[in-house]
C-alpha cells in the first residue's frame, strides 16, 4: 500500500481529533496541550522554533530543511509547486475543517496529490 507524507499528516490528524491552536484560538504549527497541525506534525522537534508561528507555509519552506526536503529540488518548478500546493491543501484542512470532517477531505487531498510524494515507511518520524 501507499503511504506518503500526506498518509502522515492524515494520520497525526484523525489520532489527535483536535486542532492546534492556542490560548486565543489561532491555529499554531505547534499549539498548546502538545498539538501540532498538518505541518507542524512533519517538523522534526529540532527544527522547530516559535518563530515559525504566524507564518504561512510559503514563508517558512526553504528555511525548515524537513519541509524542503518533502518539497524536494526547487529546479523541478511545477512538482516543487505542485507538493507545496498539496501541504498548503492539508494545512487548510487543519484551519478550517471540521475535525468530524478531515478524514474525507484528507481523502481528497491525497487522491488529488497523494501521487506526487514518494512512498515513505508508516514508522518515520
């Protein structure tokens, strides 16, 4: 079976059922009670900062090396953009979605770019 970062991030979000967010509501990479939405589930801990907070994914690509890795070479323009389009599709799923509702709209997402991704193993990190 296939399995690629957006099997993952679907993953992460049907286990935690909730969104992360904090104090306030505003949807956070890393929220409060240990939460992390669509992109901050595949930020390894080492590379995350709060920083990162407060900024589209657009803004922080190239700087998160796990992020750019999944992006892989930015010469290849359209599956670069293409990948980048898939995790910003996840990431909204995360922001606006009813949780009640992800698993169809993660469906969706994957069946749309799930082919972009290279398979990765159901135990990386």
């Amino acid at each position: 079976m296939t399995y690629t970062v957006l099997h993952k991030i679907k993953a992460h979000l049907l286990k935690q059922k909730q969104q992360s967010v904090n104090r306030d509501g505003e949807c956070m990479y890393r929220g409060d009670f240990t939460r992390a939405c669509s992109i901050g589930c595949i930020i390894p801990d080492q590379e995350y900062h709060p920083d990162l907070e407060g900024k589209l994914i657009d803004a922080i690509c190239m700087g998160v090396p796990s992020i750019s890795a999944i992006l892989g070479d930015d010469r290849r323009i359209l599956l670069w953009t293409n990948r980048l389009n898939a995790l910003k599709r996840m990431q909204v799923i995360h922001d606006i979605v009813e949780a009640s509702h992800w698993e169809v709209w993660c469906d969706k997402a994957i069946a749309e770019f799930g082919g972009l991704f290279p398979d990765i193993p159901e135990d990386s990190p």
